[in-house]
C-alpha cells in the first residue's frame, strides 16, 4: 500500500458525481492524495502568514506542552513544531517530566492563555495516568483551544447559526480533503463509523452542516455493513485495522479513512506496516474515490492545526 | 384528535418490538400518553421536593424572564409558575417591558446567577427584536441553564464521557417518554426529523447516547420518507403540520411528534385545530406506538423542566 502514495492524483475542484450506476468492480477508485492537499494547503498558509508579518508585524504562536518522555508523542511534537517553522509560525514549548503534577500542567496552560504571541495551546496527548486530561483540556482558553476540544467549541459546531472558535484537526481536515476533491455534500448521504469526541462525533457535525444527511454507526450497531452501505460518503474512525471490507459500500462511494494501525509484517524491516480502518484493496474496487493509509488523512491533521493556528491569530490582529 | 386524549395507555416498563413484521393495517398503534406520564412525573418530583424539603430545609428555585407583553409567552409562564407551585418549587419571576433594554435583561440573569435560593433561570423565548437572545442566553450561567441551550451544555451532551448540567426540555421529554413506554433504543435505528438546536439537535445526541444508530434528516434531504422508512424509532420535530404521511414509516415503527401547529378548522369555536408534524390517523395505522398532538410531547416539556430545576437543586444542595 505505501507504494500507492503519490501515485493517485485528487481531482481538484471538479464536481464528483459519488453515486454513479453500474458496476465498478472494473476499475479501481480515484486515490485521494492527502499528502499533495496537506502540502498546497502549507503552502497557502505561509503565504498567509508572511501577509500578515508585513501587514502587522506579528506571525502565529503555537505552544505545545509535552509531559513526560513518550517516544511518540515526542515524534508527533517534532513534527508539528517542524510544520510551524516551515509556515512561518511561530512555536513555543514546553516540556515537562513524567512526574509533573496536573497544576504544574495547569499553570503552564494558564501562562499560555495570558500570553498575547500565543495564538493556539495544543496539550500532546495522551497524559500520565495520574494527570486528569479533562481538567487540563478544559483549562485552555477556548479562544485559545486549536484541537477543538473544548466543550464550548463542540457546542457551537453542534449548533445552527453558531460558529466553533475551533474544529477539531482532524475532522477538519476529512471535510477538506472531501472539498478540494470535488465531492459534493449537500443533500447526499454519508455514514460516520465511530462517534469518538475527536473524530467521529465533530466529522458527523460538520457534514451535516454541508448539508449532507448524516448516520452515526457505531459499535452497537448491529448491521453496520447494511447501514454504511446506503452511504455515498463514508469517514471511517473506528481504530480496526481492515474492518471496513469492500462490500460495505455503494459502488461510487466516497470513502475517507482516518484509521492508523500497526499490522505485523515480516516483509518490512520494521515488523509492521499502517493500514486503515478500511481494506483498501477491496474498497478501491469499489469506491469511486479513497483515501490511502499512509498519505491520506494523516497529513491533513498538522495542515488543520496551522490553518487553526493562522485563524486565531487573524482574528487577534483584526486581519481579514 | 383532541377526544383520542387520554384514550390511550402507554405500556409502562414493558419491552416492545419495534420492527415487528407483516402488516400492522389492521390495527391502530398503541397511544402513547403524554399528558398521563407527564402527571406522574410531576408527582414523583413533588414527592422529591417534599423529601428535600425535610432533608435540608430548602426547596428548588426557578426564576422566569418575561419580556413584552406576547399573550403566549405570558400564558407559557403562567403554566410554568403554575406547575412549579404545584410541585413545591419556588418560583421568581420578572416580568420586564417590551422596551427594556439587553443591558437590564441580563443584569436580571446576573441577579438570578447570583441568587443561591434560585437553581434553574429560564428566560422565556422569544425575546423582542432588539435584544440578541443569544447574548442573554450566554449569560446565564451553564449551572443554572435549566433549558439547556448553553454552548457547554451542549458540547458536554455531545462528547462521550462528559454529562451536561441540563438537557433541553422537550427533546429530554421525548425519549423519558420512550424509556417509560418500554421502548428499547439500544441498537434500533433512529430518524430524527429537522436538526433544531431546541429539539432536532439535541434529541439526536440523547437517541445516540441511548445507543441508537441515529440518522438526522433535515430540509435539505432530498428522500425523507425513504430514509425515515428505515427507522425504527422516529422523532418529527420540523414544525410542518402533518408533512410526515402514513408511508413514511415501517410499520410497527414508535413514533414521537414534537410539533405543535394550528391549522384552521371552521367546525370549532376557535376557528382551528392543534396538529402534529405527522398525520396522526395515517400514522397511527402503522406504527406500533404514537404521541397524539395535544397530550404528547407537550405535557413532557414542562414536566422535564421540573426535572431539570430538582436536578440543580440537588446539586446545589448535595442531596443525591
């Protein structure tokens, strides 16, 4: 599958018809490139950000705390501090020792809230144990909160006529990959697999305020195979390597797949290999157009926290 | 329709199919009846309040905003304070002229805020023009939001693991309504018809938290019926009288009608009738359970009121 990175191209801005007739089975689906999305949408941001330093004076300020020494963890704060640099953000951070106490985190969030060159506070998951995420989550501005997390901004996005300070990153980023490849939205319907307060539950809000008639499955679903089949969009966040089999879906469904899952593999040097909630194998004979793992969903994340980040700081400059 | 009120008998406690097979013609659905259940939850909380009473010597507190002179609106809070009183609760109420201003509207809410005898603040909508209902809302605080209307109410209904403070009152009715008439939600599929932040919305979210598969369908569905015809359970909230016809439903589906319109209707003194947004005698030959409009979901909403008004007084007062 990693060899199919790069080699699929999005159909930018061309209007998808996602539920075509006929048999598909002949011809494999359109790969959504997350990655070239992911890297145009960079690029607009640095563009946007070197507007705002000439017309301002001032860039974006992205703080992260990191606790404690998680190998990942440390990975995902390199790479989204690598991101900042590159757009022109700025970042801050800090880090602290597994056994720092939930008010040390607390004061370092509540630091980051006062201070006017921050734009974003980004709390890496997931903490020590003996830390109450909830509590620190909730401690960050919500003005401030670029995962979205915060209940406020949940609730605005639940809402008609509100509008989130903040949507979560990585919904955010399926909706996008959905609208810079063309599919249409309004008035189709589309299957969420997996209601989780970081992906499923916001993917489910924001489609349905695109206007498309949104289901929930869910793991007390009992036919889930059935229900997802009625869809001619389908976000998958369940976290099951390859559960989503071919024959779950319409034939020209579109289908984005947050998953990441480690299979073992004693073919690679590393023991493993990423593969999606879906198998992509059996869906892209059927889908008009998926999105691979490695390379689809993944990239968008950091793209949305930038863009997150881009966002809060204009409306704290006043820039259009 | 109005002599079918108190005909009827909910099945308490009992476990209905929902999706039973063969034809349901010849026989009417089962009458869910509101007006009945809603009585006796006003008992049950009046026995609580009473309880309360001798536990810790206070009693629950709501205060109501009236603003203008809106007959409705007047004779809303006229059965509101009516129904507190018979309950035990204490009610405040302020009644302010057409023409004050947002600034006195919201110090009223900031006094309430303040009040430690007072537990749920309502302020009865609509509020005149000049006055941005939202900004009123906000201020009131989340810990006395007895309708369920604050962002961080409705964020925290919407995550898993977190719980609201307050659930809007109707939506909150109707699904008390099903879990008393025996309807099982757990794995059903649910069709909830318009996405309202007061009814659609937050109703959706509760069947979700029931463990339903919950599909919402809204103005911009192109195929309701057909997606409705899926659903075992059916919440109409769209505010269209009687749009949603007899074969829009599976047969032995449950039905609940949130809306209340008035359509015109010489052969009556008042010149019109009370319908739901489902037409009932249609409908009531398929289902296998229905709400009748009036006597449904209308005596649930002040009933969950109360509810909700015990609830933050036993908070307030720890008392479980």
């Amino acid at each position: 599958m990693a060899t199919m990175e790069g080699s699929g191209s999005a159909s930018y801005g061309k209007d998808v018809q996602t539920s075509t007739g006929g048999s598909q089975t002949d011809r494999a689906a359109v790969i959504i490139d997350g990655k070239a999305i992911a890297d145009q949408i960079r690029e607009e941001i640095g563009a946007e950000v070197a507007k705002m330093k000439e017309a301002v004076g001032n860039v974006p300020g992205l703080a992260v705390i990191l606790v404690g020494a998680r190998k990942d963890s440390a990975t995902y704060v390199r790479m989204k501090k690598k991101a900042c640099s590159e757009a022109g953000i700025q970042s801050f951070d800090v880090t602290l020792p597994e056994d720092a106490t939930q008010d040390d985190v607390v004061a370092h969030v509540k630091h980051f809230n006062d201070n006017p060159a921050v734009h974003g506070i980004l709390v890496q998951l997931p903490l020590p144990k003996h830390i109450n995420e909830e509590a620190v989550l909730e401690a960050v501005s919500y003005e401030k909160d670029v995962d979205g997390f915060h209940p406020i901004n949940v609730g605005t996005l639940a809402m008609q006529g509100r509008k989130p300070q903040f949507v979560s990153c990585t919904p955010k980023g399926c909706i996008e990959l959905l609208k810079r490849s063309g599919v249409q939205m309004s008035g189709k319907r589309a299957v969420v697999l997996g209601r989780s307060n970081i992906v499923g539950t916001p993917a489910a809000m924001l489609l349905q305020r695109e206007n498309a008639t949104v289901t929930v499955v869910h793991s007390r679903t009992p036919n889930p195979a059935e229900i997802t089949r009625e869809a001619d969009i389908v976000i998958a966040a369940i976290g099951k390597a390859e559960l989503v089999r071919g024959d779950w879906f319409k034939p020209g469904a579109v289908v984005i797949d947050v998953g990441i899952n480690a299979v073992e593999d004693s073919s690679r040097k590393t023991g493993y290999r990423l593969v999606g909630d879906v198998h992509f194998q059996e869906a892209s004979q059927v889908a008009s157009m998926i999105t691979p793992v490695p390379g689809g969903v993944g990239p968008m994340t950091i793209a949305m926290l930038l863009s997150n980040t881009l966002e809060a700081a204009k409306r704290a400059y006043g820039v259009a």
